[in-house]
C-alpha cells in the first residue's frame, strides 16, 4: 500500500476507534440504584465495558466511549472513495459536513487533503456543536417514530473539543474554517462559493432540509451528495426523497452500508 493510504487507513481506525478493546463501552453519569435514578458528580461516570465488536464499529451501529466519529469504517471509505473521484476528475469545490458531533469525518477530510497535497480546498465543519435541537413541528409530521436526542448530553460537543480534536491529529489549520449555530441560520449566509463535496449527517427532517436548500446548488456537477442517516432516519429519507422530487435530481441513489446513501450530481 503507498504510504499516504497508510496514513489514511491508520487514521480512519485512529477516528473511529477500532483499534483498542479499551474504546468499547458506553460511559453514562446516571445510574439506577434501587429504581432510582442517580446522577453521578461532575467527571464521575460509570463505564459499562464490552469487547470491540469490529463488525459493529465499521458498520458505525455503536457509539464509541472514545472515537472521534460514530459513522464506522465503511463510511470512511465512502469519503476515501468520494474525495478520489473529485481529485482525479478535478471536480471545483470545498468540502463540507453539517453535523460533525466530535468531527471525526471532517478530520478526516482534512487528512486526506495533507495526504493528497492538496492546498486549494477548504473543510467547512459545520454544528450547532450543542447536540440536536429538539424535534420542530415537521420533524414530528415526518420523523415517524424518531428518537427525540436533543437532550442526549454524549451528542453535544462544543466547538472549542472539535478544534481541539483536529489540533490533536496535527490538522487544525486556514483548511478548516467552522460554522457554529443551527444550519438554518449558518448556513444559507456562509461564505462558500461552490462545493465537491456535501455531506449530510444531521439526523433529522429539518435539519437535511435546511442543508439541503442552502447548500444543494453549491454542489459542481460531478460532486457529491453523501447521506448518513438516509436508512436510520425516516424524516432524513423523507426530507432527502422530497428535495430530489422537488428539484428534479434523477442521479441514482448508491448504498454505502445499511444506513448511508449517496449519488453523484
Ligand atoms: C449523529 S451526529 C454527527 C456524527 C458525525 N458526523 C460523525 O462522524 O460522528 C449529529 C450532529 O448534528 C448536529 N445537528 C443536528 N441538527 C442540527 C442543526 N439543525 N443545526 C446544527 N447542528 C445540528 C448535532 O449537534 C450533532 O453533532
């Protein structure tokens, strides 16, 4: 393997914490005692330990204790694979996720960029970098049976931890620039010119379509739209089978594992 795959092999196991048993488990502050809730002091937690189900990591069907990204190995891939095509085809345009929860997938962006030589793109990182909001009137008119997460404290990392964590890889530079709040306010007012890459991973019906309707036309024709939570979510798949009705795309959908989707403009 050349060495800059190395690197990018090493790195999506390093973000997606497949390489240790110490990385499986699930840490929660609030634990039952006697039926009653308790919740644990500040920086105390109970880690339940399992052994590292590779399976399930590079699927991304768990949440990691320690990784950097909960979209697993073969969505990586798909990045790996996407961000190939738009170098090779020299496709115009920056890179961009919108919902990054610790921002596993951008770093990863990011990386490949360095391993690739790249100078000329940037990795937008976009999140509210406060968890979900909680679910608005179309998310319950389309989301079925949906979870509401907005108060799910393990989704909710601030933007200070996403900077850090790109520092922490050696990749937090001018190449990443960050668009903090809800997509609806952010996003139609970024200052991105035109994009090769759109990834969306906000779980949520409001949330894909406002990245959608802000950043779909944004996209260069041979770019691509890659959907993380299109099989997960019901009101992800219903907002993304909307917005293609409405705006004619045709490009056919691709299956990147049992959640994630993508096509190519
Ligand atoms: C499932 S997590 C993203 C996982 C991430 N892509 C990864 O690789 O692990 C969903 C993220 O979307 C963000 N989010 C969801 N809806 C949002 C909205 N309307 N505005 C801003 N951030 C949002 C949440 O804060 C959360 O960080």
């Amino acid at each position: 393997m050349p060495e800059a795959d190395l690197y990018l092999d090493l790195l999506k196991k390093a973000l997606t914490a497949s390489l240790y048993d110490e990385s499986a488990g699930h840490a929660s502050n609030r634990i039952k005692v006697n039926n009653e809730v308790v919740t644990l002091p500040p920086g105390v937690a109970l880690v339940q330990y399992r052994p590292l189900d590779q399976m399930a990591r590079a699927e991304g069907r768990d949440w990691p204790l320690f990784g950097f990204s909960m979209a697993g190995l073969r969505r990586m891939d798909n990045i790996q694979f996407c961000l190939d095509r738009i170098l090779e085809d020299g496709v115009p345009g920056d890179l961009i996720e919108t919902g990054v929860w610790r921002g596993g997938a951008t770093i990863f962006m990011r990386g490949m960029l360095a391993s690739r030589g790249v100078t000329d793109r940037t990795v937008w990182v976009a999140d509210s970098f406060e968890g979900l909001p909680p679910p608005s009137a179309g998310d319950l008119a389309h989301g079925g049976k949906d979870p509401d997460h907005s108060q799910e404290a393990y989704l909710k990392v601030s933007l200070e931890q996403v900077q850090e964590n790109f520092r922490r890889f050696g990749l937090l530079d001018g190449q990443v620039r960050f668009l903090k709040g809800w997509f609806r306010d952010t996003l139609p007012a970024a200052p991105i010119e035109r994009l090769a890459l759109l990834r969306l991973d906000g779980d949520l019906y409001s949330s894909t379509m406002d990245a959608l309707g802000a950043l779909y036309h944004k996209v260069s024709p041979g770019g691509f739209v890659i959907v993380d939570d299109y099989h997960a979510w019901e009101g992800c798949r219903k907002a993304v089978d909307e917005f293609r009705a409405a705006h004619g795309v045709a490009a056919p959908i691709v299956q990147v594992d049992w959640t994630a989707v993508y096509w190519r403009v």
